[in-house]
C-alpha cells in the first residue's frame, strides 16, 4: 500500500476529495512532490510561510533550540528563553497597550482565551462578531465563525453571539454597555480578501470605547507583512485592545498569540488562579522559530516588497474569464463566476505546477496568499499558468 492510501486509510480527512499531493520538500516558494515534480506555492501554507518555506535563518534556529531542550514544564512556570525573547521583540514592534503575550499552539486557541479574558475584564457575556469571518474550528471560535453552513451541524454553541454584516453602519448599533468584546478581521480573509470601507475601523473602535467593549482585531492572516505593513491594522489607524496572531507568527511551526496589556492579562492570575492555561503553547522550538522569522522578515524587509509584487500580479492576471481581482498588500482573490470555473481553473493550475485553492466564503475566489519573499520571476510564471488556465479550461 503507498503513501497516498495509507494517506486516505488512516489520516482523518477533512473533505472528501483531499489534494492529497505527496509533498517531500519545500524551499522558498517551492515545494516538491515525491515524483520529482515541482509546484510554485501561491499558498504559503494559508498565510503560514510569509518568510518562505526553511529559510535556512529559521532552521538554524529550531536547530540550536534542539541541542538545548524541548518541553520541560506548563506554560508559564518556567522562564524560557524562546518565549521570553519573542515576546519581548513582538511588543517592541506593537503599541504601547499591546505589551503582554500569552502564546497558544494555534490561531483558534488564541481566540478562545481572548474569549475568556474579555468575559473576565468586562464581566459581560455578549459577543459581537461578523458574516463572512473565520476565526477557527474549535467550539468557541466556532460559534462566533461567520457562516451558519459550518456552525449548524455542532449546535448548541455558545449563547450570546451575534453575528453582523461586516463593514456596516448598522452593525456598529447594535455595541452597547453589555456588549464584552467584537471580533473582527483587520481584512477579513476567508471572506476573500475584504477590507472595510473607508473610516468603518476607525468608528468601530470609537464605539467599542464609548461603550467599554473590547475590541479583539484577528491578524491571523493579516499579519507580518501580509499586508505590506508588519500589521494590518497599522493601515488603518486603529489600535486594538487584543490582538490575535497565528498561522506565520511560528515561522513554520505550530504558535498562536493573543496579546493585551499586562493589567489586563494579569487577571488570568488569580480568581481563579491558572485563569488560562496550555500545556505546549509557547513550545520553546516554535517560538525560536518564530523569532527568528520574524528577524527575516525586518532584515530582508519582505514587507517592503509587497507593493511591488503586488502591483505586478495585478497587471498580469488579465483573462476575460477573471471578472475582478481584489487585493491587498501580497493576498490576492481572483474572482470567476462560478466555483466550477474556479475548480476548473484551480485543478488545471496544479496539474501545470500552480499550487493554489478558494476562499471558504467566496468559493469563486481563487486564492494567492505566496511566500512574501517569492521571486517576480516566479509571479510572472504563475500568472502565466493562471491565464493559460482560464483559456484552457472548456467553455
């Protein structure tokens, strides 16, 4: 039996027509199956490889940490030096109010303690999130997750959520005094690239301030130069009162985060004593990962690059079959007018050495979400494939 059954016996499947791609090397924005055949990645591992697939910084790193130790007690009781290097060097890149960091093993958990955290500082328990976002698979963050197609079939959720219309005048009516926190996506990712209209950001944390709600910015996706800012809502002029981090904020490795004041994290301490507690987040192999990414990603300014490749995939996706391309920073949906012809497109681009896939709820979306430090050669031969694709595909 080969891999590929094995595969499909014994790993527990999340859809029932898996890629299932035998990947045996990545590089760059490179991968490599194990016939030999080689796949440009417009994925990046859902936002996950912003500094390219084993930068060598970044092995180096998770080497050195091999040879000193691996897990060695519950978070927060030891003082490990991962996680106290990288959480110094996130908050000296945040603002002032984002200055504690509680490290999770993924994005989904760091919502769930932020969850916890707002119920614990405001004493409330309504919660305001938005259609059309994703924020995780867990039962918490499965219940504030924008799409009923995806909540029905585990319910009952949680109680006291209500969900919104992103982007909208009318959502911001319904934050009041009993309101503990909003959710929401600095652009919201799933939804396939949305940003908010001009100004809704800004007046949405006037309101949440206003009325002492907590507003809890998810950068899962959006952060570490995604954008072509370190964080997306530095776009905006806003400031969160959490944030959320995921997906590339372990340079490849398992890490989520969500971050707050010190005052406001410090009432995970008492009353009850271990507030929140995780046995692996903060892996200290994760976080010198992590850290070390991180440092690529500032030395080799891949934030800086963005607009410029940007710029470049949208001149090049050019097809009457492509009916729009949203962008934002190096995070692209290129829009067709059904998911078949999506699919179509999608299944053509992987057999010519594309890797790329759809928007859960913008299933005609097709996504690009590369490397950050993918080369323009490489966009332009993407491109190429893409718009050969769309021609290719039967009318």
């Amino acid at each position: 039996m080969n891999q590929r059954e094995l595969f499909l016996r014994h790993v527990a499947q999340t859809s029932p027509a898996p890629l299932a791609l035998e990947i045996v090397k990545a590089e760059g924005a490179t991968l490599t199956d194990a016939a030999g055949k080689t796949y440009i990645d417009l994925i990046g591992g859902i936002s996950v490889a912003n500094t390219g697939h084993r930068h060598p910084k970044v092995i180096a790193a998770i080497k050195t940490q091999l040879d000193a130790y691996l897990h060695v007690l519950v978070y927060g009781e030891f003082v490990q030096s991962p996680q106290v290097q990288y959480a110094t060097k996130l908050c000296s890149l945040l603002p002032e109010n984002l200055n504690s960091v509680y490290f999770t093993n993924s994005g989904a958990e760091a919502v769930e303690g932020a969850m916890k955290l707002a119920k614990r500082l405001t004493n409330r328990t309504k919660i305001i999130a938005f259609n059309h976002s994703y924020h995780g698979s867990t039962q918490g963050a499965l219940s504030i997750l924008g799409d009923e197609y995806w909540r029905n079939a585990y319910r009952p959720l949680l109680p006291g959520i209500y969900h919104l219309d992103y982007g909208t005048a009318a959502a911001l009516e319904y934050i009041t005094e009993e309101t503990a926190c909003v959710f929401a996506e600095t652009i919201q990712a799933e939804g396939g690239v949305k940003a908010p209209p001009a100004g809704w950001l800004q007046a949405l944390r006037k309101k949440c301030t206003e009325t002492g709600t907590l507003l809890i910015l998810d950068e899962v996706q959006a952060g570490f130069g995604r954008t072509g800012k370190l964080w997306g809502f530095e776009h905006f002029d806003v400031v969160p009162d959490i944030l959320l981090l995921g997906k590339a904020l372990g340079g490849g490795m398992p890490l989520g985060a969500f971050i707050a004041s010190k005052e406001r994290m410090d009432r995970f301490t008492e009353n009850p004593v271990l507030g929140h507690i995780t046995t692996f987040g903060g892996h200290p192999v994760c976080c010198a990962a992590g850290l070390a990414a991180l440092d690529v990603l500032l030395e080799e300014k891949l934030a800086e690059t963005v607009a410029e490749k940007e710029a470049l995939f949208l001149s090049l996706l050019k097809h009457p079959r492509i009916q729009y391309v949203r962008s934002f920073g190096l995070w692209l949906s290129v829009g067709f007018d059904s998911f078949e012809t999506n699919k179509a497109v999608i299944d053509a681009c992987i057999a010519k050495g594309v890797l790329t896939d759809w928007f859960l709820f913008e299933a005609a979306g097709l996504r690009i979400s590369p490397p950050l430090n993918i080369s323009l050669e490489q966009i332009r031969e993407a491109c190429a494939v893409i718009v050969e694709a769309c021609e290719a595909i039967q009318k």
